[in-house]
C-alpha cells in the first residue's frame, strides 16, 4: 500500500468529531514510510511511532459470503435476488439466483 493510503490510519475514526478543528487536521501525517535505520535516532523514533501507530490501526478481513440477498429499488419495477452460494464437486462454486418479492 501506498504511504498515502498508510498515513490515513493515523487519523481519528471516520465520522468522530473533529476535536480541534481544521488546525488539528493539518498535524496529521500525509505519508508513512517505513521507518529508515539510517535516519537519525530522533527522525527514526518519530517515524516508528508513527508507523506502529498506523499499522495498529490496520485490519484486513477476508469475507467468503455464501448468501446475498440484493435489492434494486432504482427503477420500477423493484427488484429482488437472492444468491446463494453452492459447491459441486465438478464445477467448484456456483452461484444460484431466486427471485424475490421485493
């Protein structure tokens, strides 16, 4: 991932009020590189903080649905699928389609 996308999980939870103000947002960091041994002691402490910080913020969840239920209320009609997932031993994974009452 980008250092962009890293220095995002050093911020406060999304939808928090923004303690502070704007004033506050500007000390967040922009980027979070790992941190460079060869930087001086004070640089390299600053920026393992700042990394531990933003991957102790960082979750990957892995999602293996078996059902989806879908809705389609943008156009008249409205509409609605139920997929559920279904393993076969010659074909692997399929998905098979309901229609619902919406």
């Amino acid at each position: 991932m980008s250092a962009q996308m890293r220095a995002i999980w050093c911020r406060p939870a999304r939808g928090t009020p923004l303690k502070g103000g704007q004033e506050e947002a500007k000390k967040w960091p922009e980027r979070v590189d790992e941190p460079d041994p060869d930087a001086s002691r004070e640089k390299y402490e600053e920026a393992k903080r700042i990394w531990e910080m933003a991957l102790g913020n960082f979750a990957l969840m892995v999602i293996d649905p078996i059902e989806v239920d879908l809705v389609d209320l943008s156009s008249p009609p409205d509409k609605r699928s139920l997929f559920t997932k279904r393993i076969d031993s010659n074909e692997g994974v399929q998905w098979e389609e309901t229609e619902l009452v919406p």
